[in-house]
C-alpha cells in the first residue's frame, strides 16, 4: 500500500477516491480528449419581461459579487448545483485586502475579524541554493470560508437576493433582450462564477488544451513542532520528475497546513496527482522536521489550476460574463479562487452595475469587463522559467538560483518591489529595477535562461513588458482628463471607466498597502 493510499484512507469520506477521479480529470485534460459542452445557444426572438437583472451560476464565490451587486439596488438571483457552504480549509490573503468587503458594505469591521481564524507572522520565501527572505503581512490571515459564507448568505438574502440551491446550471439561451437560464430564469445578465471548469467556459474555449497547469496538493494536520510563522514560496530540492517542486505552510486553526506545488504544461507524459501526492508525503518529513507518524491528518488538499495564454476569456455572447477562474483573471502563478476575486470585486461589481444602468450587455461591452491586462501577461514569462519542458535538459538547481538571485535583488530593492509581486500584482517600475539588478548581479545565469524559456517566449514577453510600461503611463494621465469625461453621455461613459480600470489593473496600479 502506498503512503497516499495508507493516509487518505484513515480521513472520512472517499478522499482516495476524490483524489482519483481529479486524476481522471487531468489525464482527460492532458490528453485533449475532454468533450465539449454545448450549453449555450442563441434565440433572435423577444424574451419579453425578465425577472432578473442578474442571475449567477456558482455560489461559493458568486455569492461576493452576488451580494456586492444586491447592495446596490439590483434584482439579483443566485443558483448553487449543492448547498451554499464554505469548505472547512482556510483561504489565506493579506488583510489590506479584505479592506474592500467594508467598502463595499458586505461586512462589518468586527464580522470581518470574526472571519478571521488565524493570523501570523512573519513568512519565508526561501531556495535550496540558500537564499532567504522573510516578509510580514502578506498571505498572513486565515479566513474562515464557513462563517464568511454564512455571513453574506444572510446579508444577500436580507438585502433582497434570492438563492436557489440544488439547482444546478444546465443551459442558457440569450435573446436580443434577456437571457434564459435553466429554462426557468428570465434575466437580464447571466453571471458565470462555476470556476475552471465552467461548461460555458469550456464551450467558448472549443476543447482548446490549456498552456499551463499549476498543480497543488497538501494536508492540514496536527503533531508539529511549534511553529507561528509560515513559508510563501520554498524548495529544498533539485528539479524531479521534470519538475521544480515549491512548498508553502500556513499555522491554521486546527493545526498547520502545508502544500507542495509545481508549474507544468499539459503534456500527458506529466505527473499525476495521485503520483504527486505520493511525492508530497515522501518529501514532507525533510520539508517539516517530523515524521508522519507524528501527525494527525486532518484533512487533505488536492487540485490543479489550468491557464491559458488567451485570458481573461472574451464572451461571444451577449449578456453572459464569465468572472474569477471561469475568466481566466489571474496570472498562471496563482492559485486564482478567493484571492483574484477579491482583487476584483470591487471593478467587476462598480462596471457590472454601470452596464446595466447603460444597457452595455453586448459581447463587445461586456468584453471590456475583462480587459487585456500586461500584469497579467508578464508573468507567462516567469511561469516558464519556473517550469521545465517535458523533454528539456537543464541543470538541476537551475530554478533554484535564478530564483535566489532575483529574490536576493527584489529584497535589497524593498517591500515596495517585493510585496506586490509575492501577492500577485507585477508592476513595471518594480520589474525594470528587478530585472536591471539582476542582470547586473548574475548575467551569466540570465544567459542560461534564455534556451530554457525560448527566444519566441522571450520576444513575445517583451511586447508584453512594454505594453506594461504604457499602461503606467496611459493611467498615470488619466486623472486629468476625468473632468472632460463628466459630460459625455452614459454610454460613453461606461467606455471610459473601463478604459481606465485596464490601465490600473493591467499595469498593477490596483495595489494599494
């Protein structure tokens, strides 16, 4: 019997089992052999009254967006395929950032501290070449998914939303005036929030395989050392399986969660998740200090994260939008769920509102909402170097030394360059000064990099980088010409403010400390 088997088959419930049809998943995925859902269609004919100004498919996040765009006055319904509930796992995030559920008026300063399960200080970034950092207030909360669900489940329903749960999406046919959701939902907007396998999402993608996958798998369990702070991004080990394994650990409420995750593409030659579970286990008493023996598991964590090099995904349709994972909106370093949309929620709920105020719900408008953002983009180019090809001969420790001279140089630069990019937000002033450090500190391990990433990868980042710079620019001036935008009409309007939100969020501006 294998460690994975022999420790996931003492936890409740099949979790062997979920782990093995996830693989199942995977192996469809790697092979492009996954079917492709037709669940959208289109009538020419008149819907007629709608009941709705918005319907959203997919509770666990949706209902943030769901409860943000009731709070504004909207007639908003929410359909879950099971029961709206939070898993018992923590989501990790800085506090800074849930500065925006207040502002959006969805909690309370004290309902958000009770969200809170666990906070520590400080956290790692650390790599077997030696390189270490340690940094304070990033990813260092714990939010409780079961009592913020709650909470803006009866928020949502006060305020006037109506959820459906047990009721999962199955179609939706768009009409020049409404859209038709289920055959029982007459709506303006349909909201897609189903996640990385949305099936409207896998029809607009047509089958297509993902560029990348980030897979993760870790447990929460209890019998370690004591231990108040936490890792972000760690690796002890040289590149295996063709693989450069990263850790990261978390105090949390019921003990110490710990994960090991790797950057791929989606040759079916990969690793699988059961093999890379296996691999976890193996690795975690080096990585922890302790033997399994000691622990008592408490639950395990297992999933993998596909991106695509055409996101945020652009809707054919009118009056559908797919937001957080079903858009793709985040870059394919991150494991997107929580953290993106609550990046997001304030834009996606300020423009979803204004384009229902304007009647901006064709596919062109709605396709503003998910902008090209360049922070984004940049970070395919990181993706690679943190990843090899399937049949790529490159040094063992490679990785692991171009990530140490980077963080090494990001570190003597300061928290204002190191912070955003260890929450996901790439900016241009904080890349160029990284990258000129860097050069400067190892040209010869740079050199390396470049038959490792390709010459193709490295000149298309580049048009990427210095579209980076023009955001910066484009939205740096953007203040000045507000006044002049007050007076154009409504529809206008909506154009500009999208306009502006993708130079703030395409070039990193969004971040704020």
């Amino acid at each position: 019997m294998s460690l994975t088997q022999e420790i996931l088959s003492q936890l409740p419930g099949d979790v062997l089992g979920g782990l093995r049809r996830a693989d199942n998943i995977l192996t469809s995925l790697k092979s492009g052999n996954a079917s492709v859902p037709m669940v959208v269609k289109e009538n020419q004919q008149p819907l007629g009254n709608v009941d709705w100004d918005v319907i959203i498919s997919g509770g666990t996040l949706g209902i943030l967006i769901g409860c943000a765009l009731v709070s504004r006055g909207l007639k908003v319904a929410l359909i879950e395929r099971g029961i709206l509930r939070g898993r018992e796992q923590e989501w990790n995030i800085s506090r800074d950032e849930l500065q925006v559920l207040l502002e959006l008026d969805l909690l309370t300063s004290e309902e958000i501290e009770k969200a809170i399960a666990t906070e520590y200080n400080p956290a790692r970034v650390s790599f077997a070449s030696g390189t270490e950092v340690w940094v304070e207030n990033v990813l260092n909360i714990g939010v409780y998914p079961v009592y913020l669900l709650e909470t803006l489940r009866q928020r949502f329903l006060e305020r006037g939303g109506k959820l459906f749960e047990n009721t999962p999406f199955t179609e939706a046919v768009v009409h020049p005036d409404g859209v038709m959701v289920n055959n029982q939902f007459k709506s303006r907007l349909l909201i897609d929030a189903m996640g990385n396998f949305s099936p409207i999402s896998q029809q607009i993608r047509q089958g297509v395989k993902p560029d990348a996958l980030c897979m993760v798998v870790g447990t929460c369990a209890s019998g370690f050392p004591e231990n108040y702070s936490g890792d972000l991004l760690l690796s002890f080990t040289e590149i295996e399986n063709q693989c450069q394994y990263f850790w990261e650990a978390f105090p949390a409420k019921d003990g110490r969660t710990t994960y090991m995750f790797t950057y791929m593409d989606a040759d079916p030659q990969r690793i699988g998740l059961e093999a890379f579970f296996e691999e976890y286990l193996r690795l975690m008493p080096q990585y922890q200090d302790v033997e399994l023996q000691q622990l008592d598991f408490k639950r395990a964590l297992f999933g993998f994260f596909p991106s695509y090099r055409q996101s945020p995904l652009k809707t054919p349709f009118a009056r559908i939008l797919p937001i957080g994972d079903s858009s793709g909106n985040q870059s394919p370093l991150s494991f997107g769920g929580f953290g993106a949309m609550i990046r997001n929620l304030k834009r996606l709920t300020l423009g979803v509102d204004e384009a229902l105020q304007t009647n901006q719900l064709s596919s062109a408008s709605l396709s503003l909402l998910q902008p090209y953002q360049p922070s984004l983009t940049v970070t395919w180019l990181f993706q690679k170097a943190m990843s090899v090809d399937v049949n790529q001969k490159i040094e063992p420790n490679q990785i692991n030394e171009l990530l140490s001279v980077v963080f090494a140089e990001m570190e003597k630069l300061g928290e204002p360059v190191l912070k955003p990019f260890l929450q996901d937000v790439v900016q241009f002033s904080g890349l160029t000064k990284t990258l000129f450090k860097t050069s400067l500190a190892n040209p010869g391990l740079i050199i390396k990099i470049i038959p490792q990433v390709g010459l193709i990868t490295l000149i298309d980042w580049m048009w990427h980088y210095i579209n980076l710079g023009v955001y910066s620019v484009l939205f740096a001036g953007s203040g000045m010409l507000e006044p002049l935008m007050i007076n154009l009409p409504e529809n206008y309007q909506y154009y500009w403010h999208r306009w502006v939100d993708a130079w703030k969020f395409g070039s990193g501006n969004d971040y704020d400390e």
